[in-house]
C-alpha cells in the first residue's frame, strides 16, 4: 500500500513538471487542427469547381456528335461533322499505316473537335480526351492544335492526338526510358544529322567508341545497360583525364592535380564525386525506338507498348531481331543517312539560266543606240 | 570578231579578275583556318556556316566588277567604236556579254581549287562531308546571274537605269507613306523582297546557306 502511495506521489510530481510542456502542445496541436480546417475547406471549394468543370465537359461532350472512322472515334460539334467525318475517312488508312496494329488502342479514347466560340473567325480546336484518373474522373480535354477550320488542321490533329493516345498507354521501363512521346514515324535524314553531330562531338570515350561502331559503347551512351560506374563507363584512363583538364568546375584541388600528373585513381575518385558533369544526357533514345518500332514491322508498335521488359530487351522484342543489330543499323544510319548539300539543286540552275538569259536579251534589245 | 573583242574586254578586266581570283581562293583555306579551333564537328559546321554569306557576297562582287568593265570602254568613248563596226547592236552586245561570261571562269576555278584544297585537306572533322563541286557551281551561277543584271543595267540608257532606281525608291516611299497613313497593316516591301530573293526570284541563287563543309 505505501509502494502503491509512493508511485502515486511521484507520478503526481512528474505531471505538475510536465504540466507546462502538455499546454505548448496543446497549443500547437489546436493551431495545427486549425490550420487543416482550412486547407480542407479550401480543398472542398477547389474539388468543387473541378468537379463542376469536368461534369460541364461531360454534359458538353453528350452535345456532340460522334463520328467513327477506322479505329478513331471522335466526338464532333455538329456544324463540323460533315468535313470531319469525311477527313477523318482520309485519314484513318495512313494512321493504321503509321501506328500498325496499335491503332486499335485507339478505339478505347476519344478525340474531340469542337468549333471555336471566342473568335470571330470560323476556327476549330482538335483535342483528345485524357486517361480518366482520379483528380479527373471525366478525363481532361488536352487541346492538340487549333486554328481556322480546315482539311489540315483536321489532318495534323488526328495524327499527332493518335500518336499521344497509343503511347499514353504505355507505362513501362521503355516508355520512362525514353523520358519523352515516341513519335513512330520513320526517322527524318535531319534527325539521322542531329545523330550523327551528336555522337561525333561527344567527347566521352563511349561516344567516340560507338561513333566508330563499338555496339558495347553504344549501348552506355544510350543508357541501355545499367550505369554502375560513370567515370569508368563512359571514359578510359586518357579520356578521364583530358574532362578533368576540359572541366575547371571539377574543383576538388589535390585530386586534380593529381588527376592531371596521371593519377587516374584521383580522377576516378574526382569524377565519382562529380557525376552530374561526367554523364551527357541522353537525347538520342527516341531515334533507336524509332527504328526498332520501323524494324518490326506492323505489330512492333504494339509490342513496344505492351512489354514491361527492360529497355534493351523491349527494343530487341520490338524490332523482332537482337538488340545489337538494332544497334548496328542505327550507328550505320547515323554515319551514312544525311541530308543532300543545299548548294545546288535542279531548281537553282534552271532558274539562274533563266535570269541570265533574260538578262542577256534585255542587254542586247536596248535602246541606246536607235 | 569577237576574239578582238575578248582580247581588248580581257586588258580592261584582268587586273580585277586575278584579284578576284585570288581572294575566292583564299576564301576556303581561310574558312578552314578559322574553323579548324573548332573543338567538336557542331561548331565547326556553325564556323563555316558564318563564311556562307562571305561566298554569296564574292559571287555578286565578281558578277558586278566584270559587268561594270565590259561596258566601261565603251561608255568613255560615247560608244563610237562600237558604232564604227558593221555589226548590229544585238550581235555587239551578244559579244560583249559572252566575253565577260569567259572571264568569269577563271574566278570559279580559282574557287573550286580552293575548294578541293579543303576537302583534301583531311582536317574536316570525321563525320561531316565537304561540297566542293556543289559550292563551286553555285558560286559560278550566282556570279554569272550578277553579271547578266548589271551588265542589261550598264547597256540600258540612263533613262532605263534611273527607272529602275526610280522603281525601287518609289516602293521605300510607298511604304513609308503606308506606315504614316495606315499604320503598320500593310506590308509592301516583304513581299517584294520575298518575290525577289525566294525561288524563282532573279536573286534568289545568293539566298539560302552555302555550305562548303556540312553535316
């Protein structure tokens, strides 16, 4: 019993010293619980207009019309039908060549072209509508292009909302790889350039190594394997040593010196600590997706899509061939692909042989002696 | 007749040519100079991309010089020579315009050789290709085109060219009276020059890049 009024005792003494600490908790609690009443009635309000505004896109969407062409289905406002529907037709074939069997995503969205009301002129916005997620469970309408009501606004809005809608499904390693929307299209020549310009400034040993055909090199400059060691990855030992001398940032001052009397455990021990500067992004991904998607033929779009395998892997079940021939066409692509020289042309000759005939008759039919 | 024609149109242009020659020559070889510091193949073509309008502006030069000096003669002697030989007017200048054509050719070679002294030079960066013929035969075109104008300008009477100084003066004030009476909405001078430098345009060849080395 007196144990019992011991404990007691002391616990009683221990709340009266915490006494003062419980009530600036306290205090801090309420302000806190203050402080979310707030945002939560401000959520609400902005849940509320959201809500109003998906649920008036939707009542605005049962106004229009619907039209399908191929795999696209498009809600239309109805003074446009008529020249959507009939461009949409034109354009469904050549889509089905471009996405190949992929087009059939499509028929699980929707694209939207609405008549423009804020202008005075007759203009139109094609648009798609998003995945429906949970801020949006009517989906947003992204706008693609808008502009005076034509056969090629019509044209380029299908193909560029197609283009987003098929590669909006896709969520896997390739497609966060990638870091950007896949554009199926054959590789342009300026593209195969910009590859080319690319690789062969590199100044990373990998660059210069892939550049002259080294399809491991490749393969680290387009981050297809993992990167455990940059420094080591991308440059050898005189490659190390020349980014060292090339970047005065990397300032750690008795590693490089050392680096640059021929340490290469110095610059080793620099570049790892300094990795942001010895990585070059990686900008020439989308060209060797593009490739492979053009390699595989008609269903490899579609493979692209579906596969949650690694970059490499899902390049190579694309393409339908190993990732190292992938990689073989693409460096010979980038070498050989370009651009014919703006010098001269057909078009120039003729029209300067034109002029200086022209010219020549006017300078004999003159004046000056009659 | 129309050798005594080269001949004595040769003494009165030679000097000019060989200097022109000589400069278009050098043109490459000092492209390549300045470009060679490049430190990666994008600056280098951005480096040589800066001389294109170089080539263009040689071209118009070359062009002019050879029109100015076949006339020349001609104009310091009231054009009794010419007036004095049984030829027609037609014929005359038909060899007078041919035989500034000729001198023009050894402007294009001293180009090309410059030119292909580049290509050859083996300090082209790999993975960019030289367009030595290509730039050759635009500068050539370009050149000769300079020519034709200014030599139907330099054979016109002084009426024909105040006319056409006459014309291009009355569009800038056309525009500047547009801009003063109704603002900025009416644009007369783009268009004309679009109509002049954009394909078919008489000027359109000095347009556009010349690219002696690019991607």
């Amino acid at each position: 019993m007196r144990r019992i009024t011991r404990l007691a005792i002391a616990a009683a003494c221990a709340a009266a010293t915490t006494a003062d600490a419980q009530g600036t908790r306290a205090d801090e609690l309420r302000a806190t619980r203050a402080r979310l009443d707030r945002l939560t009635a401000r959520w609400r309000v902005a849940d509320s207009v959201l809500k109003a505004f998906d649920d008036s896109v939707g009542r605005s969407r049962a106004a229009l019309d619907t039209v399908r062409a191929g795999n696209l289905r498009i809600l239309v406002s109805k003074a446009l039908r008529a020249e959507v529907e009939a461009s949409a037709r034109r354009r469904a074939g050549p889509l089905d060549t471009l996405l190949g069997t992929a087009t059939a995503r499509l028929t699980r969205h929707w694209i939207v072209v609405r008549q423009r009301n804020d202008s005075t002129l007759d203009t139109a916005v094609v648009a798609y509508v998003a995945k429906p997620g949970k801020a949006y469970p009517e989906g947003r309408e992204i706008d693609v292009i808008w502009g005076p009501v034509a056969d090629t606004l019509y044209g380029r809005g299908f193909r560029t909302a197609a283009m987003h809608l098929v590669w909006s499904d896709a969520d896997n390693p390739v497609s966060r790889w990638l870091n950007a929307e896949l554009n199926p299209d054959t590789t342009t020549a300026v593209a195969w350039t910009t590859v080319r310009l690319t690789l062969a400034s590199d100044q990373t040993t990998a660059g210069h190594k892939c550049w002259n055909g080294d399809i491991d090199a490749c393969k680290v400059m387009l981050r297809l394997v993992p990167l455990t060691d940059a420094p080591t990855q991308f440059f050898d030992s005189a490659g190390r040593r020349q980014h060292v001398e090339r970047n005065t940032g990397l300032s750690d001052e008795p590693h490089r010196t050392n680096c640059l009397r021929g340490d290469d455990k110095a610059c080793r021990a620099l570049m790892a600590f300094e990795q942001w500067s010895v990585i070059p992004p990686n900008l020439l991904s989308g060209t060797v997706a593009q490739l492979a998607v053009r390699m595989g033929g008609s269903t490899a779009l579609d493979r692209l899509i579906a596969t949650q395998e690694s970059p490499a892997r899902a390049l190579a079940i694309t393409a339908g061939v190993p990732i190292d021939s992938v990689l073989r066409v693409w460096v010979r692509n980038a070498r050989e692909r370009r651009l014919p020289s703006e010098d001269m042309s057909a078009g120039i000759a003729a029209g300067s042989l034109m002029w200086i005939l022209v010219c020549g008759v006017l300078a004999m039919r003159s004046s000056r002696w009659r | 007749m129309f050798s005594a024609i080269l001949w004595s149109q040769w003494k009165a242009t030679r000097a000019l040519v060989l200097v022109v020659t000589v400069l278009v020559f050098a043109a490459p070889l000092f492209s390549l100079q300045v470009a060679y510091t490049a430190f990666s193949p994008v600056q280098f073509v951005s480096s040589m991309q800066s001389f294109g309008a170089l080539y263009s502006i040689m071209a118009a030069v070359a062009g002019l010089l050879v029109a100015l000096s076949a006339w020349r003669l001609d104009h310091a002697g009231h054009h009794v020579y010419a007036l004095a030989l049984p030829l027609s007017r037609a014929r005359y200048a038909a060899y007078r315009f041919t035989a500034g054509l000729v001198f023009l050719l050894p402007i294009a070679v001293g180009l090309l050789i410059g030119c292909l002294l580049v290509a050859i030079s083996g300090l082209i960066p790999d993975g960019l290709h030289a367009y030595p013929i290509a730039l050759t035969l635009r500068f050539t075109l370009a050149a000769l085109v300079a020519y034709a104008v200014f030599f139907a300008i330099s054979a016109a009477t002084n009426k024909t060219a105040g006319m056409i100084i006459g014309v291009i003066a009355s569009l800038f004030f056309a525009q500047y009276l547009l801009n003063v009476f109704a603002g900025n909405t009416y644009d007369i001078l783009e268009p004309t020059v679009n109509f002049i430098f954009v394909r078919p345009g008489i000027l359109s060849v000095f347009a556009g890049r010349w690219m002696l080395v690019d991607a």
